[in-house]
C-alpha cells in the first residue's frame, strides 16, 4: 500500500498546487491513500472551509488532519460534524466537534485508520 502525505497545506498557494499536481502524482506513483493536513488551507493560511474541503477531496485527498487552527474558520464546527474525512486533533477533548481518528475502507477492500 501506496500512503502519500502532505504536511501543511497553506493559503490559496498550497490549495493551487494540490490542485494542479495531485491527481497526476496520484496515478504516476500508485498512490493508495492521500492524507493532507489542512488546518492552514484557508485564504488567510488559518483554519479550513467546508468548500476548500470539498476542493481537496475532488482533487485526490481521502482524508485531512487538522492541529490547533482548525477552529479558526467558524462554519468548520458544523462542517467537521457531517464530514467524517475531515479529522480534528485527537488529543482535543472527546465532547469537541467531530472524530480525531476514524477507520476507511479503500476500493482495494483494504482498511486504513
């Protein structure tokens, strides 16, 4: 199994470069899994919307971790709630929106967590 990680995506910048390399890395390397943390993907290079989110996804991302900006784009306490491939922090208390880690089921039928 292929894992590919991506540290920090920052701003509008790191947004475009994902978009612009991902899909291409994804099939010239084999890649199984994607794993980016977006907690910096806003335009401001602090906390992530539910639209940058979608963007990730549809470019190749599976799944974003996010650290200690992940609150820092208000619409994100609803947002992490319904969508279980965006990841809060895992050491956060357990009453915080969201889940800190979470199990995936490849296409391969491989389990990934």
């Amino acid at each position: 199994m292929k894992i590919l990680f991506l540290g920090d995506i920052v701003g509008i910048s790191g947004c475009k470069a994902v978009e612009k390399y991902l899909s291409k890395k994804i099939i010239e390397l084999k890649i199984d899994f994607v794993v980016a943390n977006g907690e910096n993907a806003a335009k401001e290079g602090v906390g992530i919307t539910e639209l940058i989110t979608n963007n990730l996804f549809s470019c190749g991302v599976n799944v974003i971790t996010t650290g200690n900006h992940v609150w820092d784009q208000k619409e994100t306490v609803k947002h992490i709630e319904k969508e279980k491939r965006l990841l809060r922090p895992l050491n956060l208390p357990e009453v915080s929106p969201g889940k800190g880690f979470c199990v995936y089921n490849l296409k391969s039928g491989l389990r990934i967590g």
